[in-house]
C-alpha cells in the first residue's frame, strides 16, 4: 500500500494510478504512447510523439519531405550542373542546429 486509502502504486510509480503496462521504460503508459517522428530536424517532426515510429523525413533536393530526389540536375548549354544536399550537424552546450547546404558540381557535356 502506498498510502493509508489501500492504494497500490502502479508501473510508473503513482500512488493509486491506472498505468498498466510501461514496457519501454520511457515513462508514458503503453496504452497512452504517441507514434511519430521524434527527430526534431525531420520535416515531419512529431513534436506530441513518445514512440519513435521511425517515419522520420528528409527534405529532398527539390525540397519535399520525404521525397526521393537526391540531386536536381540543370542542363545548360553544354554544362550539367548538379546539386547536392549536404547535412552539417553542430551541438554546442545543449543546442543543436542543423544546417543543409548546396554543393553544385559541373562537367561539359
């Protein structure tokens, strides 16, 4: 008992709480668990998930999340310039910024 009413404690350790099952240890009721993207760079972030659902997306280089277009290519006048998407990850005392830079390779064609 874990007060003087008979109460007993339940799986996240509340006094007369109706949590069950908790078997990821992540301190959210199994029955209660949010499934989504928990990555907060993704471009479909889940900011309410407590369950990783592994949904996470990338911008693609034409800019849709999830897409598959890893470069974008533009055919000139006999040049072909192609873009690529480069990830740059920095943590500095707690703060992580992600920044996604361009990078254009050409060749004569």
């Amino acid at each position: 008992d874990c007060d003087c009413n008979g109460n007993q404690l339940d799986v996240l350790g509340v006094c007369g709480g109706t949590c069950q099952s908790d078997e990821n240890n992540n301190g959210t009721c199994d029955d209660s668990e949010i499934y989504g993207c928990m990555d907060s760079f993704a471009c479909n972030y889940n900011y309410n998930a407590s369950l990783d659902d592994g949904s996470c997306a990338e911008l693609d280089a034409l800019g849709v999340c999830g897409g598959r277009d890893s470069t974008r290519t533009v055919i000139g006048i006999g040049v072909r310039i192609v873009f690529h998407k480069v990830k740059i990850s920095t943590s500095q005392q707690n703060v992580r910024s992600k920044t996604t830079y361009t990078m254009a390779s050409h060749a004569r064609v």
